[in-house]
C-alpha cells in the first residue's frame, strides 16, 4: 500500500510506503486513518507548496534516519543553501507533523549555524515567518540568533527595511524583554 504524493510546481509524484511514512507523520496517519485500505490500493496526496527535493530529503530519513542535503545543482547558487534546504526541510516537517523530524532538523539547523558569521539573507528570513507559527521553534531559534550574534547586521537590515514586518514584530518583543529589568516579587 502506497502513497502517491504530488509536489512542487512542476508536479512530481513520489511514491512512498503506507506504513513506514505514517509511523512518523502524523498528517500521513491521519490520511491512513480515513481510507480504507485494500491490496495494490495507491492514495493520492497534492502538496503543491512543498519542494520535490524537501520532500525527498523527508523520505530518505524516513527510510534510513540520516538527514542528506544534496549539493547544489540550481543556476543561481544561494549562498546560504544547505541552510536553506534545512530550513525548507523544517517546514515540511510542520507540514507533515513530523515533531521528531523537525527536532532533529532544527538541531542540524543550529550545528551548521554556528560558524556562520554572516546575516541570515532577507529571502530566508522571510521563508521562515511566512510558513511558520509565532512560537516556532524555526523562528524563535533563527531570531536569537540573528540578534544575539549579529545585531549590528540586524539594525542595518532594519534600517534598509528589508526584513518582513511580521519578524520586526517578534524582534522587538525579543529585545525588549532582553533589556527589561527583572523585578523581585
């Protein structure tokens, strides 16, 4: 029993196992859940928004539990694009609500950040606030660590207005209770 799982833009399909998927995610359990399944039997599932590459990256930890981000291979080279393919894998996790995926992407995520010295790009800071939730772990981690280690890049950003209005939001309240005095009660 299989799923057929229809990504990207460019309509790819992926077949995965029934089983071995909805062990992990929950979204793929709960499609299990609702059809009844027979031998030789394939469901269907769009994910339009979620890049083929994510999706096989998924896939290969599911099969294997190791997390590989395949070289680049696109025209315009990202600068940042092993942490882009973590971030957009992060995302699928959400998607797919996969929470021990997402904790060992964001663990990976926070390893190949470490010896970062530069500003994550605006692209990849929005990516990040529009597909995921006040409270993420994605976002909570990439604006601490965006205005703990580089909040001189921060304020020039800032001021050339190139981060979404949402992420200000979040650094603001970050930084103000940073610099709150804390009270005895």
């Amino acid at each position: 029993m299989m799923f057929s799982v229809r990504v990207d833009k460019h309509v790819e399909f992926i077949f995965v196992c029934k089983d071995l998927i909805s062990r992990t995610s929950a979204f793929f359990r709960s499609i299990s859940c609702h059809n009844s399944w027979r031998p030789g039997l394939t469901i269907p599932v769009d994910l339009p928004d979620v890049e083929a590459e994510s999706f096989r990256v998924y896939t290969h930890w599911v099969n294997t539990g190791k997390l590989v981000i395949e070289p680049c291979r696109c025209e315009r080279f990202h600068e940042f694009h092993e942490q882009k393919s973590f971030i957009e894998a992060f995302i699928l996790g959400d998607i797919l609500d996969d929470q021990h995926y997402r904790q060992h992407v964001i663990g990976v995520i926070v390893a190949s950040l470490a010896s970062r010295t530069e500003f994550l790009p605006g692209d990849l800071i929005s990516r990040i606030w529009a597909a995921t939730q006040s409270g993420s772990p994605l976002r909570n981690f990439a604006l601490r660590w965006m205005l703990v280690k580089h909040p001189d890049s921060f304020t020039l950003r800032v001021e050339n207005h190139a981060l979404p209005k949402e992420f200000l939001a979040e650094a603001l309240s970050f930084m103000f209770e940073r610099s709150a005095p804390e009270t005895d009660e």
